[in-house]
C-alpha cells in the first residue's frame, strides 16, 4: 500500500511540474486547497446549522390518488 501511495504522489508532483504554466489549473488548485482546509475546520459534524433554519424532518408531498386501484 505504501508503494501505491508513493508512486500516486510522484504521478501528482510530475502532472504539477506540467502544469505549472497554466492558470486556470493554478487556480482551481488554490480552491480545492481552501476547501479542505474549510473542511478540516468544520470536522466531522459539518457546518453547524443556520439560524431560524429549523431542522424540520422532509415530508413527501401528498399525491391524493387513492391506494389499492
């Protein structure tokens, strides 16, 4: 297993060095880097919830039509 993991993270530093000229790769690199430190943060429980959002159970909408037909 770690020899899948080292060849994994040279696979990673080789595609870097490829794309290290491009921007938009750069950019969407520094987003996802954010994201996880974001989702580092909040741990294993989530985000708490918001205020006055209620945690109302989902209740499937009524169809009216009749069982049994």
């Amino acid at each position: 297993m770690d020899k899948i993991r080292e060849l994994h993270q040279q696979l990673r530093e080789k595609l870097d060095a490829k794309l290290a000229n491009n921007t938009e790769y750069q950019q969407l690199k520094k987003q996802l880097e954010e994201m996880r430190a974001y989702w580092k943060e909040m741990g294993p429980g989530g985000p708490p919830p918001e205020p006055g959002a209620g945690n109302k159970p989902q209740v499937a909408p009524k169809t009216g039509g009749k069982r049994g037909k």
